[in-house]
C-alpha cells in the first residue's frame, strides 16, 4: 500500500465543503523529512494534488515542518483552484 493510499484513510487535517486536505511526512534517509500531500475535491472525488510532474514539499528538519507544509501547500491548491476553477 503506497503513501498517498494511506492517507486517504485517515481524517483530513483540513475539511471544508468543497475540499479536503491529507498531509503527513516521511523520513529522506538523512534526518530530514518530506512533506506528503493529498487535495481531494469533495463533490467530485477529483484528486487535486499530487499530479504528474507535481513538486516535492521539502526537506525539513522535524515532521511537524514537513506536515505543515504540506498542509500550507494544500491551502494554496485550494485558493488557486477557486480563483480558476476548471470546467
């Protein structure tokens, strides 16, 4: 079972009516931690992030950075997303 699977599965860090948003971390091997991200829209079930080619979130030195990253990153797909909604 892969990371971003995984997450699914566990409360979304941030839950509105449109959108949800999975974060978690993991370890690079060196001490440092990457961020994991998951946007889901609510209404469509459309996976917003990651997307092919979509950019790493990180490194940092604790988990909580890297979560909080991603949580941040997450909030910008969202208000991106809402400025140029796609049809």
């Amino acid at each position: 079972m892969n990371d971003e699977s995984a997450m699914a599965r566990h409360k979304a860090h941030v839950s509105d009516g449109d959108f949800e948003i999975y974060a978690s971390h993991h370890g690079t091997g060196d001490g440092r931690y990457m961020g994991s991200l998951r946007v889901i829209g609510k209404s469509d079930r459309k996976i917003l992030f990651p997307f092919d080619g979509a950019p790493q979130i990180g490194p940092f030195a604790t988990p909580a950075e890297a979560r909080e990253a991603a949580v941040e990153y997450g909030r910008m797909i969202i208000a991106v997303d809402r400025a140029v909604p796609e049809e």
